[in-house]
C-alpha cells in the first residue's frame, strides 16, 4: 500500500486524480563494485511500446565528505544505457562507442551538416553538456532505437556563457522540433531555462523563449509534455537558496514562446539541493510527475493531476527507504499497459555504490 503525505500546510492545490496508485515492485537496473551509477535525468529515456532504454552514468565510487556525491571526480563518468525489451521488468546495459564523449577518446563535436529526420523509425535524440568544454552542450542522435549514434554535433551558445544540456524535446514534424535546456543568467551563474527551435533538421537553432523569469536562485532541468490541444507544459527544478527548492510547472500556447506559471506540482522541499522532475502524460490524459526526494525517509515521490496541470494530488510516496540523500533524478516511461515505469539512482548506504533501479507502479484508474 502506498502512502500519503500532507503539505504540512504550505500551499498547494490538490486534485482527486482518479483512483489511488499503488506501487508495483522495484527492479535492479544497475550495480557494480566500485561504480557510482547516477543521474539517469541528465542523460534521457526513450520508448517505443515496451522497448525502453535510459541512459545514466557510470561513474567510480569513492568514499568521500558525506555532503558530496559518493564519485571519484578525477576519474571520468562513463555514459551506459539500460535497454529493457519487456517493459521494464528485465534490463540489459549497453555501453555504445558511438556515445563516448570527446573527453574520453570519442569524437570531437562538429557541426552537423544533414538535417535530422526527427520522425524517422526508432529516432532518439540527446542533448549532454561536454565536460571537456565547459559551458558548451552537443546533441547526438540515433534512428535505430538507440543502438548506435551519430555525432557529437554542435549546439548553439545563443549569447550565454553556458548551456546546460539535459535531453527533452518535442517533435512537430519532419524537420521541426523544440528542445528544452537550461542557460547561465545574466550574471554567468546558473540557470534559467528556456526551448530552442529548429525547422531545418537541427542544422540551425534559434532560441524560441525563455520558460520563466530570470530566478532569484537557480531554475534548471526542464521536463516538457504537449497537450491535445497545442498546449505546452514544461516543469522545472527550481532552488531559491540553501533551505528552500520545489518544482514549478509553467505553460504555452504559442509553441514554447510566452509562459504563465500554473499550480505548483512540488511546492515543498525536495530535500538536499532539490531533485528534478519528470512529467509525463498518461493514454487517459492524466499527468503524472516524479522525482527524488532528498529529505528523511529518503525516497522517490509521484504526484498526478487530471485537469492539465492546474491542480494535483498530494504527494504520492513510491519508496521510502533510501539509506542517503543522494539518489533520484527521474525519468519515466509508460508501458503499453499503462502501468508506469520509472528509473531513478539510489543510495543503499551513504558510503555504498550508488544504483540504478526501476520502479514499476500503476497510475490507477482516472475518474469519469
């Protein structure tokens, strides 16, 4: 049975969302002697029916300040796919040449010189930050459901010292599409998000709108869905100093170039640092959005609304029982059954190899 937390008060408008979810079980993705696997948000998921793959990294484990990520950071984050072809409940990992990045022997970025077909069979798309170049951010692509890749290319700056690439986007066509990033501030400081567009492929870039204002602290990772109806929902992780962060929600009806904020799906803390979300819509039209949650009993929290985001349903707790604050990181997929799929990094111990796990749960039943 799952559990339900109140907000302790804060505000937060909720919704009935249909029948009570349940959690399914939860499946080792993920583990390896001396390995941090980590931030599957930072790397992208894709699905086609119940082919699902994640990406995440596989960086090495080092027992170091308990304030800090468990990682060696002399040593170099390795990108790994999961691939599950039965829908989450079996997983293979997959370490492809074709995504080394240039700092570990791949290929230097260039520019890309044929257009993507972004509705080719098994396309895939992923935008990453270069660790080697710091501030710049090269996308990669694949149309044979994730098995090999072309690129790294070059993604535009658009007059900021630094974007900060995660992999979301939204395709419109052929050769048309939105990405979701995040770009430094004015200031050079991190990050406010915003969507790029391309109508040629992803041969030239230009930045559509930025999602938000300018924030006091940092608002970064966007997770983005479009509505039957055109509407665009993008949310974000958001942190206005060292004791308060949340999840915004904000939305568009003019493909991405004005926002207006909507009800907040996380209005409380997220626990250490915060954690970013992943929004998805459901076939019934229900919205559900997960993602980590850094306070005790650590865990990996959901939330779902059934009217388009402007209300939500009290926080929905899949696990609790996570041995540090590092883990979370989201990404989701729905499986052909409507049941839930979502992978996240997790802690069994503070000084202990970081996993990756699949939690599998069903959304319940919408209200008619």
């Amino acid at each position: 049975m799952i559990c339900r937390r109140t907000m302790f008060g804060l505000p937060f408008a909720l919704a009935t969302a249909g029948a009570a979810p349940r959690s399914i079980r939860n499946i080792p993705v993920y583990a390896e002697l001396g390995r941090f696997g980590g931030w599957p948000a930072n790397y992208g998921i894709w699905n086609w029916g119940d082919e699902i793959v994640c990406g995440f990294a596989a960086a090495y484990f080092i027992k170091t300040d308990p304030e800090r990520h468990q990682r060696d950071r002399n040593r170099p984050k390795e990108p790994r796919l999961a691939r599950s072809l039965d829908g989450g409940e079996t997983w293979k990992i997959e370490a492809p040449a074709s995504l080394i990045p240039p700092e570990q022997g791949g290929k230097p970025a260039r520019a890309l010189a044929e257009p993507m077909d972004f509705t080719a069979p098994g396309f895939a798309f992923t935008l990453r930050q270069s660790e080697a170049e710091k501030g710049r951010s090269h996308f990669s692509y694949s149309t044979d459901r994730a098995r090999t890749w072309q690129g790294p290319f070059e993604f535009p700056m658009f007059g900021r010292k630094a974007i900060d690439g995660r992999t979301d986007y939204q395709i419109y066509g052929r050769h048309e599409a939105l990405v979701f990033a995040t770009a430094s501030k004015e200031d050079g400081q991190e990050g406010r998000p915003f969507c790029a567009r391309t109508v040629d492929g992803g041969l030239t870039w230009n930045l559509q709108g930025w999602i938000g204002p300018e924030p006091q602290g940092f608002s970064i990772m966007p997770s983005s869905v479009r509505l039957p109806n055109g509407r665009l929902l993008c949310a974000v992780r958001v942190k206005q100093d060292e004791a308060t962060d949340w999840v915004d929600l904000y939305a568009s009806d003019d493909q991405g170039r004005s926002w207006v904020p909507l009800a907040r799906p996380i209005a409380h803390s997220t626990g250490k640092s915060g954690n970013p979300p992943s929004l998805k819509r459901l076939p019934d039209g229900r919205l559900t959005l997960t993602s980590g949650y850094r306070e005790r009993p650590y865990g990996i929290h959901a939330t779902i609304s059934d009217n388009d985001g402007k209300s939500w349903s009290e926080p929905i707790v899949l696990r609790d029982d996570g041995e540090a604050w590092d883990l979370g990181y989201t990404r989701d997929a729905i499986r052909t059954d409507g049941k839930i799929v979502t992978l996240y990094y997790w802690s069994p111990g503070l000084y202990k190899e970081r996993e990756i796990v699949a939690t599998i749960w069903d959304p319940g039943k919408r209200n008619r």
